[in-house]
C-alpha cells in the first residue's frame, strides 16, 4: 500500500514539475498546439497600427475592438530564400504549400503583441492535396520535431517576424 502512494505521488510530481516545452523561435505550444507570438515595440496609435495592418492587404475579415486587431492569415508563403535556406534544404510542405491563419494582435501604449495560431497548410504534393494543421510537421509526442527546431521554425520565424514589422507610413510631403 505504501509503495503503491509513493509511486502515485512520485508520478503527480513529475507531471507537475516536468519542465516546459522551451519556445523556439517564437513558437510555443499548449495543449499540443503550436502558435506563434511576438511583442514588437512601435510609435503608432491603436488606429494607426489598425490602418498599417489594413493597409498591407495580407489579411482578410479584420476586425477591431478596444485594443484588439484580429484576423484570417490567407494564402501566406513562408519567405525560406529570406531566411537563408534553398529550394533543396527547405521541407516540401514549406516549398510548395500555403498557409493559413487566424491572427490577433494585442496593442499596448508603445507595443503590440501578435499572436497567429491555428496554422494550417494547403498543399498540393504530386497531385496529393493536403490540409494539414501546422502540428502534424512541427510537434511528436509532444515536442517539438528536431527538423522544425533547426529549420522550419527559422523560416516562418523570419516570414511571420517580416510580415508583422509594421512602420508608420511616412508623408510624401517635404
């Protein structure tokens, strides 16, 4: 009965101290979830960074509310030439699909904060179609996949990094 308690115990405490999926390149998971997130700092107002987001024509059903821009993330291609990889050393499903995403951006006096979550890929590989979640390339058991550690996520951490840099519009006028 004793060991029996110890061995239920020593397994409730390994579950709660068991250490935390470390972020990677600004990706995180919960709940076997991957998402990415990012503070930035700007001089821009809430209407400004609202309009800069607008403005960029990369996102479709944009909606605002107090300090809350969200939106869908349509056709996005991860810029893997940009971040440094070639055509050959990139994973196929980068190479060839498009992404989509829901995104929210959470303003601050002075900052924002994007989040982009449920990132799914559309892809169509040797005349396979495919419409997978992000989590089936980048997370097992669990973790984070080693080839996403070392290059996936360096890619769409540097095309989601690009995207989301947005600058205040400067005037024509001299």
């Amino acid at each position: 009965m004793l060991k029996t308690c110890l061995i239920t115990l020593l397994v409730y405490l390994m579950g709660t101290f068991a250490p935390a999926q470390p972020v990677v390149n600004n990706f995180n998971t919960i709940d076997g979830e991957v998402y990415w997130l990012k503070i930035y700092e700007t001089q821009m107002s809430f209407d400004e960074l609202f309009e800069a987001v607008k403005n960029s024509g990369k996102f479709q059903e944009l909606s605002k509310s107090k300090n809350l821009i969200s939106g869908q993330y349509n056709n996005f291609l991860p810029d893997y030439q940009g971040a440094g990889y070639k055509n050959i050393n990139t994973a196929m499903y980068i190479s060839t699909g498009k992404f989509y995403a829901i995104v929210t951006i959470n303003y601050k006096q002075g900052k924002y904060r994007v989040t982009v979550k449920n990132i799914r890929l559309e892809a169509n590989i040797a005349n396979m179609q495919s419409n997978d979640r992000l989590e089936t390339y980048a997370i097992k058991n669990r973790t984070f996949r080693k080839s996403f550690i070392k290059s996936d996520s360096k890619i769409f951490d540097y095309s989601f990094s690009k995207t989301f840099s947005f600058k205040v519009a400067e005037s024509g006028e001299w």
